[in-house]
C-alpha cells in the first residue's frame, strides 16, 4: 500500500476518497485551485497544495511530488479520463490509481470506443463520427430522432438531442462549442437516438494479472439534461448477456482498475453507450449492494494485488443527488451561499461543501449524495424519501423537493422507468406551502420582540381568543438560523429561517431579496438571465425580426450552455449583451416587442 496519495480532485470524491485513505493508514493530500471558494475538501486531507486549475497536468504532478506522495487518485471529473495525466504520473514515478493511458484514451474517444466494442462483438447504435458534412450525411440517410455528443469527455455536456433535421445544424455548433469549452476537444459523433429507453451501467473491476469481474449493473434512467439524479442498484431489469458485454470490452481494451461500462436498454436489448474509465459518481449504490469499498479496491489494484472471487449482492440501494439547481426553471444552476445545511443521519452521506460557502458557477453545482439501503426497493426507497425530506438547505434553490415528488410518482414506485421521465414531469404542486412559509416568517420574534401575545394575534381581552392560524410554541436559535416550533391547526412541524429564506420538509422558499424571483409579465417580453454565466454567442442584432422559439443569447454556465429564445414572433427591440461578457442572475439580456 502507499503513504501518501495525492487526491487530485475537489469536492465530495476527495472527502469520499480520504475516508477510506484514513481507514487503511494512508495519508490523504489534495490540491486546490485559488479560485474555488471551496474549503471542505481541503479540510479533509492532511496537506493541499494550490494550483492554477484543476486541469492543470503538470501543476497536479507537480503538488503530488511536493507532497511525498506515491500515487495519484483522480477522484472524477476534470482529469480523471486524462491520459496525459495518466501518462505523467507514471513519468515522475507515482503509481496512476487508475487504468493504463492507453485504455483511458482508447475508451475517452466515443467513435474510438465505438469501434473497440464492435470489434469485442459488442452491439452498439447505428452512428457516424467526423467533420460535419459526415454527420449531417448520416443523419439524412437515417432521420431524426438523433442524439450528438462530444467525442470526448461526458457529464451529459456537449450533448444535444435532434427531434427534426431543421435542428441538426444549431445542436452540431452548441454541442461543439460546449465540447471545447468543457473538454478542450470540439470533435462530435451522431447517433440514433432509441427513445423511451433506459439507462444501465454495469460496474467493472480489473487487475492488472487479467482477470476482470463485474459486480451487477446499476439503474440510472433518472436523469436531466443527460445527467443522472437518482441511481439504484441492482439494475430494475437487466438484460441477459449486458454484464458478459462489459466484461468483454474492458478486457479487450486491455482495461486495469474500476470503471463502467454504460448502456442504452429498449425491448430487452442493450446497446453501448461509452465506457467511463473512472470511478462513477454514483458508485456508492453498488459498495452498499456488494458490501465492498470501491476506492479500496482501486488502491490495491494499483499497488499490484490480485482481485478476488466477487462477492454476492444483497438487498437494494437507491443514491439522490442533490444539485444547486431550480427544477422550476429548466434545472439551471442555483448560485448563493448555503446558509443552512442540515444532513440527515439515517442514511449514507457524501458531501463536499460546508455551511457558510458560497456556490457560484465555475464549478459542479452538487451539493451532496445520500444514499439509503434495504432489504427491498420499497424499502430503500422509503428510507432515501424520509432522508431527503429530513434536509434543510437554506440559501440556494435545490432539487430536494423534484427529488421527493420523483421517489412518490407512482412509475417510479412501479420501476416503469426511462431517460425522459424526469423532464416530463411537473414540478411538485406547492400547495399551501409558500403561504406557511410566510406566515412562519411573520411569527418569528424579532430582536428586541418578546411579548408572544402581540406575535400570535387575533388577541382579545374579554372572551375566549380566536385560534391563529398558526401558534408559535417555540424557538431555538442555531448557527445563523432559527428553529421554529409551529402549530398548524394542533399539528406540530419543526421550520428552519435563515436570511430571509424558510424551509421544512425538504422544501424551501425565499421570501425577499432575489430579484430572480419576481416574474416579468409576459407583456413586456423582457429576457432574464436565469443563472449567472458568460455569454457565449449573440446570433442577432437589434431589430431582427425573430420567431418563436429563435435564439436570442447563449449562457455558459458551469461547463453548460443554455440557450435563451425568442418567446414569440415579433422584433428584437432591444439587445443588453454581447459575446464575452459576464451576467448576474436576473439580469435583462434582451427585449422581444411583439408584431
């Protein structure tokens, strides 16, 4: 075993990764970039080196070396799919806690990985790679629906869904525009698109005397803008033959250590997808299924060990991601500082920010993963649902209360799951909640406010009172915040208030203070940023006449383009931005005057 390794990463994976560093008497250290205002993955390592990016090879080389440090875990994300990492590592003689680069880049080129599992005799999606007049041929010969993706890199960035040829064009220069800015490569591949389907990986582990093994496969049709929110293990039906098939390609690409091997299911029939030569996000589903650890096989593969007989699964998992994010609003990330960050204790937790940070845009809007175990999926399923409605996040909008009405929709509690399932959903009704919320604000005691019969109202001095519709019992300060004791006709709920924001039961709501919530008639045709960003492109110029539905802006965002549209017929009257510059939440990008 090592020393000392280097998790060259931020966030949840280098918390994750250092937990088990600690347990088997390895000393973590990570690195950090000067502006990340995040400090938690700092805090859980022994030594951190600053960097000029997490993409920075050299600089991570560098800090691992600076350190003592004898291997280099990549966590995932930025460089873990990096054979130039990967190759570097082993340069300067550090152990690459990972597969060969050759393996890396083989299975990191979609068209390339395309290639590789046909040749292991593994069934893939008709599709095209190359230059666009290849691509934009394929998809005239074959039709639409279709799907573009960046060859390299994946996250669900650099992807764009094609519904009809007259929309090929514009998903090519998104999808590349976006590919280059969050992979540094714009190379594209088209595929057909098979929709409804499913979305199911299966967790591959191989050493490095040849023998690989497959520990089940993983559900994770849960998704949104192509990216996953909420995976369970095992997978909901597996087709037959689909682990054979992951094992085939990893062994034929010469794979060493964990990945997975990604596929679209329809029919009974599975297709490949793309492998990740990395550790999955997600991965915690499987480590409570197998009852192994993962990072520690990662570790003893790459300090030579031979891997053992598999273990048998038991039970089921079901792991949430919980993301800074508006479901209301497209899933467009959520920007501001977690004034309150309450975790449950009855499940497994994965966090990589602390109360008091500020989220911003540069980086990965998740928040942190839970994940709940039974013997059942009903009941793993009605733990993770307690949990998630057990978390108050007070500060930034969150998925949360998506992620509640996901685990009650009644497809879901069926397992009659499939990759577009989330988007089709409305946002969770709000009831009486945003009127509760108020009332709550309003009963709570000021500074200098202790007289309860002047909070509680309808007070009268001769007869009996009429009832509040809300009784105070009590309050109990906490860092920065309140805990309200509230009784809502004779029922008792606990509420959290922190800076103008309330939340209970998962929920949460802002009452002032954002002008991103206040709602611009549709009269007035005014076009808001709805999440801070750089603008990437401006197609049109004032006074264009535009349709319904064309591009006015396009936003970048945490490695995510977001296109801003024409929301009727009429006349670009105004235009506030251009290429290049930097916008605020709810900031006036342009005004569309009707015809």
């Amino acid at each position: 075993m090592f020393e000392r390794v280097l998790i060259a990463n931020r966030g949840e994976v280098v918390v994750r990764v250092a937990r088990t560093l600690r347990r088997l008497g390895c000393s973590p250290a990570t690195v950090h970039a000067a502006d990340d205002p995040s400090r938690a993955h700092v805090r859980a390592a022994d030594l951190a080196v600053e960097v000029p990016s997490y993409l920075d090879v050299d600089a991570i080389v560098a800090a691992a070396l600076a350190v003592g440090a004898q291997a280099i875990h990549p966590g995932y994300g930025f460089l873990a799919e990096s054979p130039q990492l990967a190759a570097a590592a082993q340069t300067a003689g550090l152990a690459w806690i990972g597969p060969p680069a050759q393996a890396i880049a083989l299975m990191g080129d979609k068209a390339a990985a395309r290639e590789a599992a046909v040749r292991a005799g593994v069934p893939v999606l008709p599709g095209a790679a190359g230059e666009d007049a290849e691509l934009v041929a394929f998809a005239r010969e074959h039709g639409a629906p279709l799907i573009v993706k960046a060859a390299a890199g994946g996250g669900g960035k650099g992807m764009r869904v094609v519904r009809s040829l007259g929309e090929l064009r514009g998903a090519l220069e998104a999808a590349r525009r976006e590919a280059r800015s969050a992979f540094g490569d714009g190379a594209l591949l088209i595929e057909r698109l098979i929709a409804p389907a499913r979305h199911v990986e299966v967790q591959v582990l191989a050493d490095a005397h040849g023998a690989v093994i497959s520990l089940g496969a993983r559900e994770c049709s849960l998704q949104r803008r192509h990216q996953k929110v909420i995976e369970e293990a095992p997978a909901l039906a597996a087709p037959a033959g689909i682990e054979h098939d992951a094992v085939a390609l990893a062994r034929a690409c010469g794979y060493v250590g964990a990945g997975t091997v990604e596929f679209v299911v329809s029919g009974g029939a599975h297709h490949f997808l793309e492998m990740n030569t990395r550790l999955q996000v997600e991965h915690a589903v499987t480590e409570e299924v197998f009852g192994i650890d993962l990072v520690e096989w990662q570790l003893r593969i790459a300090a030579g060990e031979a891997l053992p007989d598999p273990p048998a699964p038991h039970g089921h998992a079901i792991e949430a991601r919980i993301y800074a994010e508006d479901p209301s609003h497209g899933f467009m990330p959520s920007a501001g500082r977690l004034l309150v960050l309450e975790l449950p204790e009855s499940v497994r937790v994965d966090c990589g920010v602390e109360e008091g940070e500020a989220i911003g845009t540069r980086y990965d809007p998740m928040i942190a993963k839970l994940t709940a175990s039974g013997e059942t999926r009903e009941q793993a399923r009605l733990r993770l649902l307690t949990a998630l409605r057990a978390t108050t996040i007070l500060g930034v909008r969150t998925n949360v209360a998506h992620l509640c009405a996901l685990l009650e929709d009644e497809r879901v509690r069926a397992g009659d799951l499939d990759t577009e399932l989330v988007e089709r959903l409305a946002p969770p009704e709000e009831g009486d909640g945003a009127r509760r919320a108020a009332l709550v604000a309003a009963l709570a005691p000021g500074p200098a406010d202790d007289d309860v019969f002047a909070r509680l109202g309808a007070w009268r001095l001769r007869g009996a009172p009429a009832r509040p519709e809300a009784l105070l019992l009590g309050v109990e300060p906490l860092r920065g915040a309140r805990r309200l004791l509230v009784d809502f006709d004779g029922v008792a709920q606990s509420w959290v208030l922190a800076g103008g924001w309330v939340g209970h039961d998962g929920r949460s709501w802002q009452l002032a203070g954002a002008h991103a919530d206040a709602e611009v008639p549709d009269e007035e045709r005014e076009l808001r940023a709805p999440m801070p960003g750089a603008v990437v492109s401006v197609p049109l110029r004032e006074g264009d006449e535009v349709a319904r539905g064309d591009i006015l802006v396009v936003l970048e965002s945490m490695k995510m383009e977001l296109q801003i549209t024409a929301p009727a017929d009429g006349v670009l009257d105004a235009l506030h931005v251009e290429a290049g510059d930097q916008v605020a939440l709810g900031d006036v990008l342009a005004r569309v005057e009707p015809r």
